[in-house]
C-alpha cells in the first residue's frame, strides 16, 4: 500500500506571528473522511501529530515533525429553532470573522462582540475565545470532535467542554486527544445587545443591530491592535491575571487608578496591558520583536525571528510585571506540541 500525498509544507505565511516554519508533513481535509484517512496514516507511519487552525493563536517552531493537519471542511448551515432560536452548524474550517459577520448581515444576536478574532471556527473553542464582554461559551450549544487515537467521532455539550476564562478541556484532559470538526452555535433574532464595555455603546448608535454591532467592534479593534498582515502579532500575548482579593487590594492601595473586575469567586482580574504600560514597555524593543506601541498586550514581531527569541522576550516583559506588581502573567498563544 502506498503512502498518501502528505508533502512537506511551509508554515510561515499559516501563523499570524509570521514564525518561520515547515511542517514534515501536511494535510488539510476538506471532509470528515479525508481527515479520518490522514489519522490513519500517521499511525500507521508512526508520526507524531499537530494540530493547526487559522495560526492566529499559536507559536510555531521552525520545524513540526510528523503530521500536521489543518482542517479545510468550512460549510456552515442555519436550523431554525424554538421560537427566536436560531441554530448554526459551523465547520472546524470556516472563517471564524467571515462567519460571524455573516451572522450579524442576517439580524442573528450572539456573536456580534466577537468580530474581527481572527481564527478558525475549529480553534474557536480551544480558548474559549472572547471579547467586549462575551466569551464563545455563552453562544455555543455543543461541539463535534473526532479522536486522533481512533478516528472515532462524537459530541460534546458546551457543559463537557469545562469552559472557563481563556480555557476549556482542550487545553487539559483532552489536550492532543481530538481534533474539532463541527461546532453548534445557538444564536436568537431577540434584540441582545451587549454594549457595556468602552464606547461600544456610542459606536453602535441609538437602535443597534448585531451588524453595526459588529462593525463598530471591528473599527475599535482595527484602531487598537495591528494587521497581522502588516506587522506579525498573535493578538493578546498574555491572559489577564485574576488574583486574590487580598493581593488587589494591596495593589489598590498602591495605585488606585489600575483597572480590576471583581470575579463571582471573590477573585479580581487585572488588566494586563495596563500593568505591562505602566512598566514603561509599550513601544519597546529588542531585536526583532517588541511591545506593541498602542496596545502593551500585544507583542509584535518585525520579521527575520524565531520562536526561541520571542519566548526570551516575553519572559523579559513577564519579569518586568512580575517585579513591579508581584503578579505572575500567563501566555495566552500555544507553543505547538506543548502538552498542558
């Protein structure tokens, strides 16, 4: 039996930090069938597996041995539910962005404050993404995977998917376990505006709809944060930190200007560019990557760098917060095949 095409492949354009990178091996299945076949191959050549979305979370090296596989199935499909519900079927490769405007163009309340995450649908659920007061939770019904040990597929509920801030079972128990191959999205045509955070409120006008939504959460994103296209970045590069209250209290008392959000656990989350700024790091550099000039919580690489280089710069950036304030920041971007 002869092996299947898996050539080589060049990563560097697939990863939003525009890390140079090749992959051994590469696959991207545009069906359920085409990726089951590539995980039978890799085992039957004994390959080691990656697994890679739209590259706009991730920190990749600058080579992958083995397999990595890019799921390519990007149908999405409307079911109409129980009164205003809507359902939607979304493949791991849809556009994450492209879809979510979609949504919006057809008056579809949910996802409208998660414009402009770049990613794929497939990824989405990874890190339970989120922004201007929604996280990916609150939309998603159930998530599709299948198993890389067997190729076996099944569904998960949003419930056993462990989500919480930034994270999810993907990122634990069912870490380099399963690949996602279909998400279901419960959406509503009920107005459900969720304008609470800066001026997206003003921005969206008098009589919002989930578009202008979400068009003025793109202008407030394209003013904040810079063009992968343009300047390499993966986005925010740290969690923000959720302390005990104890330790924000001390910080408050400190400066009681720093922004914090009091959790329902009684802890507090902070602001991590905020914390990064007031260290004097927005705009600073070191070789060939560097803090982002208008938003500390982005860290820009300005080309001809590696994965090693950027991880000693963000541990600098780390180590500046962490001997200011005593707070530990968190990464936010996966190293490809670290395991949590």
């Amino acid at each position: 039996m002869s092996s299947l095409p898996y050539p080589p492949r060049d990563l560097s354009s697939a990863n939003t930090l525009g890390l140079p990178c090749v992959a051994e091996h590469f696959a991207a299945p545009e069906s359920l069938a085409a990726l089951q076949a590539a995980l039978v191959e890799a085992r039957r050549q004994g390959w080691p597996l990656t697994l890679l979305g739209g590259g706009s979370n991730l920190i990749l090296p600058e080579r992958l041995p083995g397999l990595v596989i890019r799921p390519a199935m990007a149908r999405w499909w409307l079911e109409e539910g129980e009164g205003e519900a809507v359902r939607v079927h979304a493949e791991a490769g849809v556009v994450w962005h492209d879809l979510v405007m979609a949504l919006a163009g057809r008056g579809l309340w949910g996802t409208e404050n998660l414009a402009l995450i770049p990613g794929s649908c497939g990824a989405a659920p990874i890190q339970n993404i989120g922004a201007y007061g929604v996280e990916l939770c609150e939309v998603l019904e159930a998530v599709e995977v299948v198993s890389l040990a067997d190729g076996g597929e099944r569904w998960m509920t949003a419930e056993a998917c462990a989500f919480a801030y930034r994270d999810s079972i993907f990122k634990g128990a069912l870490d380099g376990q399963v690949v996602i191959t279909r998400l279901v999205l419960r959406l509503s045509r009920t107005p459900r505006p969720r304008l609470g955070y800066g001026d997206l409120a003003e921005r969206a006008g008098e009589q919002p709809t989930p578009l202008r939504v979400a068009e003025a959460v793109c202008a407030i994103r394209r003013e904040k944060l810079p063009d992968p296209a343009v300047l390499g970045n993966a986005g925010s590069f740290f969690k923000n930190p959720v302390v005990a209250a104890v330790q924000a209290e001390r910080l408050l008392a400190l400066h009681p200007e720093m922004p914090h959000f009091p959790q329902p656990d009684g802890r507090v989350k902070l602001a991590a560019g905020w914390l990064i700024d007031q260290c004097g790091l927005k705009g600073w550099r070191e070789g060939r990557f560097g803090v982002h000039e208008r938003q500390a919580l982005v860290l820009v690489h300005f080309g001809g760098g590696s994965a090693a280089e950027l991880l000693t710069f963000a541990a600098r950036v780390a180590g500046r917060v962490a001997e200011r304030f005593g707070v530990e920041l968190e990464r936010e971007p996966r190293l490809a095949g670290e395991r949590s």
